[in-house]
C-alpha cells in the first residue's frame, strides 16, 4: 500500500467550505445542581433505530458540555425558524441565559423549551473523543413533534427557514 501526503486543511477554509451545508439549530438541554443548562448545536444527528440513538458534537473548549455530560440525560429542542432570538439568548454567556425562558421538565427532568418543532428525551449512553470536539451519543428514552412549523436552519454564517419544493 502507498503512503499518501497528509494535507494541512486550515481552518478557515473549513469553515467556508462546510459552511455550504445547512444544518439545523437545537438546543440541548438538562439540569444542573438544580439549575437548567443549554447548549446550542448545530451538530445534531440520527445514528441508530434499533436501539433508538442520537448524538451531537459539543467543543472540547464548551463551558456547558461538562455540566450536561454530568447530569448524565438531556433533551434536544428542534428550534423552529421562529426562535432566531431564543437560540441567541442560550447561546449567550452568563447564568441568566433562560430568564424568561418558559419550559416544562421531561420524564427524565430534562427541560423542554415552549414552541420547539420538536423534542428528544434521552440518557447519555456514551461519548468518544473526536479532535477538538467529542461524540455524544444519547439513548432516545421519549421524542415528540411538538408545533407545526419550520426548523431553524444555520447556512453560510446566517439563520434562516427551510421552504420546501412543491
């Protein structure tokens, strides 16, 4: 087998390059000590139906990781196109991200934010090192499509909606 040349990607034109592919907005959620945490992630995935499992990707260098991986469950909130300046409140610093944040807990005590498209309730069932981010992956304990609507979508460094093709 031949050697092959490692290219050197910089990270801008990652950036640029990847930014051509639309991702959803969620917000993970769980309860810390008592207090409701949140991450915002635009890297969300199904992985597997049998068992039910989902993961997303959260930075090495987040503040919040470390607080959801400790309450060991957590809940997805599928943001609708509507909830542009939700998802800029929790994702802002501070401990008073979800002032006036109005949310019900799950069956796990996981809060499920008011208006979401859509929620995921799950347990963390494993995490994996991957470079600069980790794996989490979840094991889906209860799921709903709460409100019609469209998903918030995050394209070439904007927010937007998704319109489908009639």
């Amino acid at each position: 087998m031949a050697m092959t040349e490692i290219t050197v990607i910089d990270s801008a034109t990652f950036r640029r390059v990847l930014g051509h592919y639309p991702t959803g907005v969620c917000v993970v959620t769980a309860i810390d000590q008592g207090a409701p945490v949140a991450m915002v992630v635009g890297s969300f995935t199904s992985v597997s139906l049998d068992p039910p499992l989902v993961a997303f990707f959260p930075a090495k260098s987040s503040t919040s990781w470390p607080l959801i991986e400790r309450a060991g469950k957590f809940c997805v909130n599928v943001l609708g196109s509507d909830q542009r300046l939700l998802c800029q409140q929790l994702s802002g610093k501070g401990e008073d991200r979800f002032s006036g944040v109005t949310h019900r807990d799950s069956a796990n005590g996981s809060p499920i934010l008011d208006g979401v498209v859509a929620w995921i309730d799950c347990t963390l069932d494993a995490v994996h090192d991957a470079g600069d981010h980790y794996i989490a992956v979840g094991r889906v304990m209860a799921l709903e499509a709460e409100t019609p609507g469209k998903p918030l979508l995050f394209f070439q460094g904007g927010y937007g909606e998704f319109n489908p093709l009639v």
